[in-house]
C-alpha cells in the first residue's frame, strides 16, 4: 500500500521483469533479475510470472478462450493443451458457459476473471495484480480477492497485489507500506 | 508455433478488413498488370511459334512487304509469282516449294457467322506434301483432289457444336464471304488455331472467293532437304529473290523466315513491351509496398497497448517481431494472390476482347507456371521487407511504456 505516485507499480514492474532498475539488484529465486537481457526477462515473465491488471488489459479482437490460450502460445505449447488447459481454467473462474465471448461481451467482474484465468496460463510461482479490484464495484471486488486466496490455499501461489482499500488489504498475510519510493513499512 | 502465430496474424488482418484490402490494392494492381501483359505477350509468342512450330522446322517461309501484321492483310505490290517458286524450287537443298494464299474471312452456317482463315492448297505432288508437312488429314469426310470446286475442307474447331451452334458433318452447305460451297470434309483436330480454323481451298477456288490476280502469292511454303541446310537454303532463296526483285541486301521488300527467325522477332518487340510493362509494375509494386509499411507502423502504433499486455504475459521480441512480420507478408500474398486472379481474368478477357474485335488468333493467353508462381514469391517477400521495419519497432517496444500507452 501507499500514497499515488509513492512507486508501487514501479516496483510491481520491476518484480514482474517488465522493467530494470537503473541501479542495484533484483533477486528472484535466488536470480539477479536486474542483469537480465530482454530475452531473459521475457522468459522470466511467462514462466514465473503472471500479471492482473487493473483495467484488465485482455486483448479485445480474441475470444476469452484465446485470450487464456496465449500465454501459452509463447512457451510453445501446442494448440490441443493450450485450449483444454484454457478452458478448463475458464471453468475454475466461473466462465465455463463464455469461453467464444469477447471481452467487449462480459461484464468488468467477467473480464478480470478471465484476466485472473489467463495470469494462471502457464502454472507461474507469482502473481502480481495491481489493483485488481480498482474498476469493480465492491462486491464483484470481494470476488476476485476471493478467488486470489483461494489460489493461494489451493494452489500455493505467492499473490502480491496493490489496493488502496484497507479491508482488502486486511486480506492479506503481510502489507508493505511505500513511500517516495522506498518501503517504509513491512507487516 | 508458425501456424499458430499465422493464424494469429491473420485474425488481426481480418478484424480491419477494408484496410487490408486497400492496402493490397498497389500490389494486387501491379502484380495483376505483370501476369495479364506478360501472359498476353507468351500468347502471341505462342501464337506465332504454333503457326510455324507445327510446320516443322524445316520450314522457310518466304513472304513479302511486312512482315507484321495478319498475313494476307494487305496485297503486296511486287508480289510473288509463280516463277519465283520455280527458281526456288531449283535451288540446291529444297524439296519441295509452293505458293499459298491466305486471307481472314467470314465463314456463316446456321446463321451464325464466324471468323476463318482461307488458305489455299496447290495442285499435284505439292499437295500431297503440304498434307503431309503440315499434318492434315481427314477425320470426317475426305481432303480436297485437284479440280475441286465450291467444295472446302475445314478444321475441327469450325466444324466444332460451339462454333455454329450446330455441328458441321460433310455434304453440309455453308458460306464464305456470301458465296456458298460444300463441305468435304472435316481436318482431324491438331489443338493449333493455325489448323483447327483453317478453311482448305483449291488455289483456283481460293482466288476466285477472294478476288485475287492470277499468279500472284501471298507466301512460299518451302521445304528443306535436310534440316541442317534450313539455314544455308535461306540464304541462297535470299540472294535468289535479291536478284530477281532487284534490291540491295538490307534494302530487301520481301522476308524470308524459319521458324526460329520468326520467334526472334517476337522476341524483340516483347523485350520493349516487357520492359514497359516491369516498369509500370515496379512503380505500382514500390507503391504497394510503402503501403503495407504505412499499414503496419499505423498497426504498431494502434496496438501499443497490445503488444505491452503480450509482452507482459510472456511474448519475447522474436515473437512479437514474427507476428508483426507474419502480418504483412500475410498482406503482400494475400495481394500477389488477389493481383493473379485478377490478372487471369483480365487476361483472359483482352485475349478475347482482341480477337472478337481485331479478328486474329494472335490474342491468347497463356499461363506459364513459373510467372504465377514468381508472382506469387515475389509478393510475399514485398511484404516482408516492408514489414521489417514496423515489425521491429513493435519488437522493441518497453513493455512498461507500450502498456502505459493510451489510445
Ligand atoms: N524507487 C524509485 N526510484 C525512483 N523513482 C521512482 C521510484 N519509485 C517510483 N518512482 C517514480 O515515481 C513515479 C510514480 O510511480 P508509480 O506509478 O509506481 O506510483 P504508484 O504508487 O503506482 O501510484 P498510483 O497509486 O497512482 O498507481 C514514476 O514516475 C516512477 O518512475
Ligand atoms: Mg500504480
């Protein structure tokens, strides 16, 4: 948690390998991520990796199958197993009867599900969702953290997630407080 | 992975289906111009060579004033004669010489009329070797035999169901330029225009159908003893004719071909077509391809944010530069393919669009594989190297940047 602009998807980008510090070290599993190549870091994120947006950010040309399916597609699996695996992931989120729906079809609460579908793709270790919940209203909110707990008893997914709502942030095992940048906090 | 990738491609192509279309226009216009003029030009190469290729190559071919243009398009004014065939006929190497006659006229049966070529057969021994030089034979019917009148021999394609409407059988009755004769018989189908629209006249008849003066030929069919004299035997018949005709070589008013002169000649004026025409294509196809380009970086630019959430879920530069790269090859064959039909088709129509309106069998289409599919090669690698350069833009995007873009 912490004030606008105090740097948490900063640091949410520079976990997830989308970005690279200008100075220091990274440590991921032990891996200095910061000395990464591009290629390395691409690696990382579809391996390791599983981002949740907080406006979603599912491809609107694709259905909500093919937008699971391509995480996928990226580590080469082929087509057969990147579809049941969609699919039956679509179905732990609840979407089993809208699998041939485009996003512009489903509802916000809908599209972060799928969002949250295509994070678990490839079976990563992290899941980082910046403020999942910030464009849902609060039931379909208490939803998707629900869910997010869920993977974390079920599937032992170490879910990192930033919210500005207090009650969400209750949630959660630990809360790391950021300000200016640095962490000034850790629960 | 590349299916999959293509398949991908090709979905984003479809979700912008008109500007796809539009931005295939340049080479789907350009390769269309290069398969109909250049398919045009095998035509009458191929025409051409199929009215000498069939002859044989021990063929010459003595004609006088142009040598372009239709035969028997116009009556020369220094003529051949009679005598010219003699002296040609006396000449070391030669088998055989005869003077033919050949005009475009209308043949009408069933009240339909059609387009023909009259040529006319001599008498005697030089008959005989003309049917058999040339392949004709009866499959209906008989051939002519001297002293034939108001009695013709025509080729399958006239005698043919589509030709007339109704099929042509011997004893039929039928005009030629207004003046009716019979029909003998029918030519065995050869699959050369030359034969299977040929009308075969005795030469007597063919003058009087046509008007024609007494001794006097449109060209000499002559054969050569052995085919490695066809070229020395051009020579002497060219000095012959110099000779008799009074002329300076290089001044000469008559043409004396083989059938690999004729080609070369072909050959000449397709060369400047052919120039011409890669020319046109190559603007339209340099166009074409700065229009994927522009497509492309207007996709890149538009789908920003797309490639931030690709790459974030896990799409490297290679794979975001394939599909990219994909796409606008997908543009650039998808316009080759567009570009060749159009281009058959177009062809297709000119060729009969010409001899409907100029009458000759010149006008064909031929399609040679290796044009269609070079096409074909060549338009995708268009798209290609025009697609590199937004392909690796979008390759290179930062992801954190690409996804904070909004559009
Ligand atoms: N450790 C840091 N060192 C230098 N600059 C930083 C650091 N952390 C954040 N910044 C800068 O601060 C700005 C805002 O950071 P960021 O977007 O991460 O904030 P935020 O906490 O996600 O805010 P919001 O709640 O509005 O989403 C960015 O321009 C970023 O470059
Ligand atoms: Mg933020």
């Amino acid at each position: 948690m912490g004030a606008s602009g105090s740097g948490k998807s900063t640091l949410m980008n520079l976990i997830g390998c989308l970005d690279i510090p200008t100075k220091g070290r990274i440590l991921l599993m032990g891996k200095n991520i910061a000395a990464l190549a591009p290629s390395g870091l691409a690696a990382m994120r579809g391996k390791l990796i599983g981002f949740i947006f907080q406006q979603f950010n599912l491809i609107p040309t694709l259905s909500a199958l093919a937008n699971v399916a391509i995480p996928m597609m990226f580590q080469g699996v082929p087509s057969e197993r990147r579809n049941a695996r969609a699919s039956q992931l679509l179905g732990m989120v609840g979407l089993g009867d809208r699998v041939h729906h485009k996003p512009s079809e489903l509802s916000g609460g809908q599209q972060q599900r799928v969002a949250i579908a295509r994070a678990l793709a490839n079976d990563p270790k992290i899941i980082l969702a910046d403020e999942p919940t910030g464009n849902l209203d609060s039931t379909m909110g208490h939803k998707v953290i629900d869910f997010l707990k869920e993977l974390h008893k079920k599937e032992k997914k170490t879910i990192l997630m930033v919210t500005h709502d207090e009650r969400l942030a209750k949630e959660a095992e630990r809360i790391i407080y950021l300000k200016d940048g640095k962490i000034i906090k850790r629960g | 992975m590349i299916a999959d990738y293509l398949k991908f491609s090709f979905s984003n192509l479809k979700s912008r289906k008109l500007r796809s279309y539009l931005t295939m226009l340049g080479i789907f216009i350009g390769i269309a111009a290069v398969v109909s003029l250049i398919s045009l030009g095998e035509g009458l190469r191929y025409a051409v060579s199929s009215q000498f290729g069939f002859l044989g190559a021990d063929l010459i071919r003595v004609n006088v004033g142009s040598a372009f243009g239709p035969p028997g398009s116009s009556t020369p004014s220094n003529p051949l004669t009679t005598d010219n065939i003699n002296q040609i006929a006396k000449l070391n190497g030669v088998r055989m010489a005869a003077g033919r006659n050949l005009r475009q006229v209308k043949m009408t049966f069933n009240g339909k009329t059609s387009f023909a070529m009259a040529v006319s057969m001599p008498d005697g021994r030089e008959r005989k070797e003309i049917e058999e030089l040339i392949g004709y034979s009866a499959a209906k019917g008989r051939m002519l035999k001297d002293g034939d009148r108001s009695l013709a021999v025509i080729g399958a394609s006239l005698a043919d169901k589509e030709t007339f409407d109704k099929e042509i059988v011997p004893g039929a009755s039928a005009t030629i330029q207004g003046k009716p004769f019979t029909v003998a018989g029918i030519l065995k189908k050869k699959g050369s225009f030359v034969i299977d629209g040929a009308i075969l006249l005795n030469e007597d008849m063919h003058r009087e159908l046509m008007g024609l003066p007494k001794d006097q030929y449109d060209f000499i069919g002559v054969r050569a003893a052995n085919l490695k004299d066809v070229d020395a035997v051009k020579g002497s018949i060219e000095k012959l004719l110099r000779k008799k005709r009074n002329v300076k070589e290089g001044e000469e008013d008559f043409s004396v071909e083989t059938a690999a002169s004729a080609i070369s000649q072909i050959d000449n004026v397709l060369v400047g077509v052919n120039i011409f025409v890669f020319l046109i294509a190559g603007i339209s196809l340099v166009v074409g391809g700065i229009g994927i380009m522009n497509t492309m970086y207007t996709a890149v630019l538009e789908r920003t944010k797309e490639i931030g959430i690709l790459k974030a879920i896990g799409a490297g530069t290679q794979s975001i530069f394939s599909l990219f790269f994909l796409e606008s090859g997908i543009l650039g064959l998808l316009g080759g393919i567009i570009g060749i039909a159009l281009g058959v088709i177009g062809t297709l129509m000119l060729a009969a669009l010409g001899r409907s309106i100029v009458g000759t069998d010149l006008f064909q289409a031929r399609f040679s594989p290796l044009l269609l599919l070079g096409s074909l090669a060549f338009s995708f690698l268009l798209g290609i190297i025009f697609g590199v350069a937004p392909a690796l833009r979008a390759a290179k995007m930062h992801p954190v940047d690409a996804l904070r873009y909004a559009k």
